[in-house]
C-alpha cells in the first residue's frame, strides 16, 4: 500500500459545496434517501400515485430499479468514502474522528465525486492563500 505523505496544507474548517456541486450533492442525497425506504414508492404514497400508477411497467420494475438505486449509490458512496478518509483526510491532518472530518465524511458520502471535487477546491483555494503568504 502506497504511503501518504502529510501535507503542509492543513485543512480546519468546513466548507458545504457551492453551486452545480452543492446541487449534486442534495439531488444525490435525495436519490438516496427515496431508494432507502420502500414506502416511497408503495401505493399511496405521492411517487406512486402521481406517476408509477400511470405505467404497469412502472409498477412492475420500480421496486427492481429502487433495489438497484440503492445498492449502486451506497456502494460506490461508501467505496468512495472509506478512499477520502484513507487518503485525502489523511493526507491535510484532518482526523477521521474528529467532528471536522465526520462533516467531511458525511458530505462525501452523500456527495460522491461531486463532494470530492468540492474538497479539491477548498485544498487549492488553501493552498494559494498559503503561497500568498510567503
């Protein structure tokens, strides 16, 4: 396993993602949310009355697709997670611990690529304040 060499950036704070990749993230975390919970798309509910009623087909492979929604999302989100906390964290002295690092966990998670691309951001944006500096 490769060894990660600490930064001289430190990230300490928290930074919710901005813009497109703040959308991502809630439309991501919602997507998750509704493949979570199978009352979601059972009869009665609004998904189901407003729009799988309308389709057999729709009926038939929703709690298929919802199953497949799940296991995707979570798996990779959770792959992703366990990589952003071995390495990126790692690496700008956040502990994983820590209710800094739990934030940054959580938005990852519910986030993916998009929440990763956000951290990148911030560790340059801290980077070029610290080369400012100099």
């Amino acid at each position: 396993m490769a060894t990660h060499k600490a930064s001289y950036i430190t990230i300490d704070e928290y930074e919710f993602p901005k813009g497109s990749k703040r959308v991502a993230t809630l439309i991501l975390a919602g997507l998750m949310t509704l493949s979570a919970r199978r009352k979601f798309i059972e009869p009665r509910s609004i998904i189901h009355d407003h729009l799988l009623a309308r389709s057999i087909k729709a009926t038939r492979y929703s709690k298929l697709v919802q199953d497949v929604m799940f296991y995707v999302l979570f798996g990779i989100h959770g792959i992703e997670t366990v990589w952003f906390a071995l390495t990126k964290l790692k690496r700008h002295n956040v502990d994983v611990f820590s209710l800094l690092g739990f934030k940054w966990l959580a938005t990852v998670f519910a986030g993916g690529s998009f929440a990763i691309a956000h951290w990148d951001e911030v560790v340059e944006k801290k980077e070029l304040n610290v080369l400012k500096g100099i």
